[in-house]
C-alpha cells in the first residue's frame, strides 16, 4: 500500500495533467457535435475491428462444425438431384423427390490409401448410421468406391483404385458403356474397357456411372478421357480416364443406399 501512495506522490504532477486532459475531452465531446459524432465514430470503428477479429477466430474454430452443416446441405441436394427420375434438364426440381430411390449419407474417411494394388478406406460411419456392404461411395466431384465390410462405428471402402473392384461405366454423352477398372499404375487414372469400337470418343470427354447397377445412380461423374487404343483383336477400347478426385486429398463422402435394393436383389436371385 505504502509503494502505490509513493507512486501517486511521486507522479502527482503527470497525474493530474492526465486527468485535466480526460476532463478537457470529455467537456469538448459533450458541447461540440462534430466532436461527439468523430469520436462515436472512432469507437465504432474500433470496437467494430474487436468483434470482427473475435469473429474470425471463432469462425476459425467452427469450419469442422460448418463444413458439418455444408455437407448435411449438400447431402439433401444430392438426394434430390439423382432422385429426379433422369429428368436433370428441367429449371425447377421439385423436392418431394427427395424420398427416391436413392439414400445419401454424408461421412468422413479417417483412413485413406492410394499407394497399393487393393486400396482400402476407413469410414467414421457404420451399421448404426445403416451404412451396409455393397453401398456406393462418392464425393462431391466424383465417385469414390463400394463399401465392403462394417462394424458398429465404421465401414471399410473398396476405393476405385483397387484391383476386386469393377464398376459399370458409360460415356456421357452417348450410351456407351463398359467396365471400370484399375492397372495400377497411377492413383489419378483409371481405365474404362469394353467399350465398343463404333463409340465416338474424343479426348476431354466426361465418363460417368452408368446406372446398370444397384450401387450408383446414373449420372455420377467419375472423370474425363486422357487417351484410348483398340484392343488387339481391334473391337473394344481400353480408356484411360483421369479421375475428377484427387484420390490423395480426400476427408468428406457420401454413402449412396439404393433404397429398393433388397427388392430388385430378392428378383434377381430369383431368376
């Protein structure tokens, strides 16, 4: 206490300058508008900076919960465009088609490999979200794989890149379709085959899912054409197509159901 009344004796002359000063702003700003308009102004400006740095660290700390809410958004529109009935021309896509044929479930990987013959996935999702095998996989670029397994929590993914793996494919812009595989080779290309040589093909030309299958809806893109050679009985070609997704750099999925699975399975066993 002594130390704090020794400081205030020692300093009495610069402390009372000080607090002349505070009332001499405060009698100017109360009898002078301009005044009292800059400095409401100045207070705004800074309390403003304040907030809108506040603002921005929080937001910082939220991006998982909003990339959550982008992607649960995303998930209802997907539903919607793919349950559309192949009617994709139309402006206007009325939402009660969003109880289809097809289920989206969003996800995250937690584990990714793209350097092995047979590449496998781990999803953060399983049996208690009705992630099943057989479910198709995509992002919001392109299609991703198949689920194989699942436990209570998680579901393991047959990524594209993955030799058991072969997915029904077809050309944009016709109906051309073959089978989609992998050589190996590179983890951004995969390789489209049995596609017959009257196809028209053309270098930059989109590839997507062919909806032959009960995993994926048609229309799905997967990627584009880099180049194509006839077999050597010369009556298919083998396409290498560069994936829309970077099979490196991948963290949010969606997990497609076919919702009248079990029925069209349940018919097909029966023939």
């Amino acid at each position: 206490m002594q130390q704090i009344i020794n400081f205030f004796l020692r300093n009495k002359t610069f402390l009372l300058y000080l607090f002349l000063l505070f009332l001499s702003i405060v009698f100017t700003i109360q009898s002078h508008s301009y005044h009292r308009s800059r400095f409401i102004n100045s207070a705004n400006f800074l309390t403003g900076g304040i907030y809108n740095s506040v603002n921005n660290i929080q937001s910082f700390f939220n991006l998982r919960e909003q990339n959550q809410l982008l992607q649960e958004e995303n998930n209802y529109l997907k539903s919607i465009l793919y349950n559309a009935d192949g009617n994709l021309k139309s402006a206007f896509i009325d939402s009660t088609r969003f109880y289809g044929n097809y289920k989206f479930t969003p996800a995250r990987i937690i584990k990714n490999s793209y350097a092995l013959n047979n590449n496998v996935l781990t999803l953060n999702k399983g049996e208690k979200d009705s992630i099943k095998q057989d479910f198709g996989v995509i992002t919001s670029k392109g299609i991703l794989g198949i689920v194989d397994n699942t436990s209570n929590k998680y579901a393991t993914v047959l990524s594209i890149l993955n030799t058991n793996v072969k997915i029904s494919a077809q050309l944009k812009n016709t109906n051309h379709f073959g089978s989609l595989v992998w050589d190996t080779k590179s983890p951004n290309m995969v390789q489209l085959t049995e596609i017959q040589k009257i196809a028209p093909l053309k270098k930059g030309d989109t590839i997507i899912t062919s909806g032959r299958s009960i995993i994926f809806p048609k229309g799905i893109q997967i990627g584009t054409i880099e180049s194509f050679k006839l077999d050597d009985a010369e009556n298919f070609y083998t396409i290498n197509v560069k994936l829309f997704n970077d099979m490196t750099d991948i963290e949010y999925v969606y997990v497609i159901e076919n919702i009248n699975r079990e029925e069209i399975n349940e018919l097909l066993n029966n023939e």
